[in-house]
DNA sequence: AAAGATCTCAACCGCGTCGCT
DNA sequence: GAGCGACGCGGTTGAGATCTT
C-alpha cells in the first residue's frame, strides 16, 4: 500500500520542507519494513537521520527511529498485555503518572507507544465508567485498592503462595477481598485499612516497597507464567473485572463517599 | 446484510533536552 | 553563552477492525 498521506495540518514549514524534499508518511510498507531492518542489522541503530538518508528510504530519521523502536526491533512482545504487565503498569504509572518511557523501561518488549496505548484505551475507558476523573484521587484508590488486588488475585488465586514467596507484609491488603459469594467492596476496603493508613499517613514509599517486592516477581514471573489466569481461560480482559456489580459498586462508593471512609480509617 | 458506533494501535506532531561547535 | 541539529518523550490523530443495532 503506497500511501502518500498529505495531512490538513500540513503547512508548517518543516511539513512543507519535508514535502519539497518528497519525504513519505503513512504506513510502512514491507519494502520499507525490510530495508530498514536490512540497513539496521549491519550498521545498527541510532543517527537516524543518517538512517533515512543512507538506507536509501524517503522518511524522516524520526520515523525510522520510532518505525525501529514499536515495530521492528526483534524483542518488541506482540500479543495483548499479560495480567502481571496489567499490574506492572497500574503500579507503575500511579508511581510515575505518564512517564510512559519510564514505565515501558520495566516491562521487557513492551514499547512505550504500546503502554500508552494501553492506558488511554482500557483504563481511562474504566475511568468514564465510572464518572471519575482518570486523575482524580477516588479513581487512583480504585485502581489501587480495588483493580490491582483484583488482578493480583486473579494471578494467585491461593494467596498462600504469594505470602511464601515474598516478604510478609507485601501481601497485606491488597490480597485480601470477600469472596463470600459475591464481591463486597466495603469489607474489602474494611480489611485494607492498613494500606489506607500508610498512604495516608504519607508513607507511601511503604506501599511502594510492597509493590517494589511483588514487582520483582512479577518480572520474574513473566518468562514462566506468559498467559496468567484470566477470565476467559487464555483471555487477558480487564474488563471482567470491572462487571456491573463491580463498576456499581465503585460508582456508590468510591465516587460518592469512599474519600471520607478513607480519611476516618487514617 | 448494512449502516453507524466504538475500539485499537501505528504513526505523526510539537516540544523539551542534550551534545556539539 | 548562543545557535543548531539530533534525539526522545508525551499527546494526538485517523484508518482499519470490530461490535452493535
């Protein structure tokens, strides 16, 4: 597919530059893909301008670099992101916020392109849900003290082993939730009044080392444990966490009233 | 089956930073 | 220190795929 996409932003100078010098843009094409793999293999990455222009490909050295770096690179992962890089990522960016580069840093094969993405389609999408703000305090606590115990839960359903494996008080609360039946957000929050009082007490370096700790393994884990235990058998939703029941939940209590639960166990 | 809505993700853009001259 | 080019990052876009009605 020959595409030569002319942009309606199209008329900065630079645009119009690249234009006189008959730079395409659009999607590669496996001639392209291939020359650039070709060229990259035999006088490796960086000076990617110099790239464009030696390789003989008509695109700018920023489209090399980011064709090379989401796509090409032979350790790029494909595939949907795995329960342990779900977790990774939450943990990560409510430590770091968009850091996306940073985040992608300690998630092997996984670009920075690829965990953006999946942030602003799966878990901002949760967070209009459930009518909070993606930045919004409730909607930081929900991920933390609600989705990531859930997922962790998902991933060792026997907490048992978890509580072997690591340090003992990485396990406490996030591991915890009522299973009796049916999912009870309030006892579940009930039962990790300690987290509550580390973050609140500003010791959320604290919280940090659990996570730091449950990190390690998860890294660890990846290379054995690819498909972790999702709802549809080899499936990696996040969304079967967030059920009705779940998101109805949270809609009452995070959004309406759980701040000040928060405050009254700190 | 078709049309519209929604989702996904590759690719682009602008801007900040760094290193060299 | 100023100017410049290269690079990297985060935000945004839009085409194609998928889902819903």
């Amino acid at each position: 597919m020959d595409v030569n996409v002319i942009k309606k932003s199209e008329g900065s100078q630079v645009q119009q530059l690249a234009n006189e010098m008959g730079l395409r843009k659009g999607p590669w094409t496996v001639d392209e893909d291939a020359i650039l793999t070709n060229y990259i293999s035999t006088h490796g990455e960086g000076h990617w301008n110099s790239v464009a222009r030696s390789a003989g490909l008509k695109r700018s050295g920023k489209s090399c670099r980011l064709r090379w770096l989401n796509y090409l690179r032979p350790d790029v992962r494909r595939g949907n992101i795995t329960l342990q890089e779900q977790i990774l990522i939450l943990d990560l960016h409510f430590r770091w916020g968009n850091r996306w580069s940073k985040i992608a840093q300690h998630l092997p094969g996984r670009t920075d392109n690829e965990i953006k993405n999946y942030w602003r389609t799966r878990v901002i999408k949760q967070a209009k849900q459930l009518k909070c703000d993606v930045n919004s305090k409730q909607f930081r606590d929900a991920l933390r003290y609600v989705w990531m115990p859930r997922l962790l839960e998902r991933l060792h359903p026997a907490p048992q082993k978890l509580t072997n494996q690591t340090e003992p008080e990485t396990q406490t609360g996030v591991l915890v939730s009522n299973r009796n039946g049916s999912d009870s957000g309030p006892l579940l929050c009930a039962k990790q009044s300690n987290c509550l009082s580390d973050s609140s007490s500003g010791q959320n370096v604290s919280v940090g080392n659990q996570w730091s700790s449950f990190n390690n393994q998860l890294l660890f884990e990846q290379g054995t444990n690819e498909n972790g235990h999702g709802c549809g058998g080899g499936g990696e939703s996040l969304e079967c966490l967030w059920n009705d029941e779940n998101v109805w939940f949270l809609q009452q209590q995070l959004c309406d009233d759980l701040e000040v639960k928060f405050n009254s166990l700190a």
